[in-house]
C-alpha cells in the first residue's frame, strides 16, 4: 500500500481499459516502473549493482585464471 500524497516516480504510460486506467509499459518498450523513490534514486541502484556485478566476474575470472595456472604447474 501506498499512503496518499507520496510522492511516485512512474516509466510507463496510462492507457484507457474499459472504463478505467490502467498503467501499461511505454511504447517504446522498456519496463513499467512504479517506485516510492526517485529516478535519481534508482539509477544510482542500479549503478552500485552494475558495479558490484563486474567486481564479482573480475573476482571469478582471476580466481580461474588462478585455478588453470595451478592446475598446469602441477
């Protein structure tokens, strides 16, 4: 739930269904968004997640770097 006057941040667009509204995906595709927190807010989630991503391959992949290299000294 969400408690009136809060703010929304909203990707998508309205469509007119029946008698009613209803929030579909844009047009242009992409995903429909509804948050609580800004555009802001979630591009700099996503932006820390996409870090943590590419840290974690870098990790693994020196780890089976590591693992081959060992693998062929002995």
């Amino acid at each position: 739930m969400i408690a009136e006057g809060t703010p929304l941040y909203v990707n998508g667009a309205a469509v007119q269904r029946g008698d009613g509204w209803a929030l579909a995906k844009a047009p242009g595709g992409g995903e429909l968004t509804v948050s609580t927190r800004s555009q802001e807010e979630l591009l700099a989630a996503t932006r820390r997640a996409t870090k943590a991503w590419f840290a974690g391959a870098g990790i693994l992949a020196a780890a089976g770097v590591a693992a081959l290299v060992a693998g062929l000294v002995i």
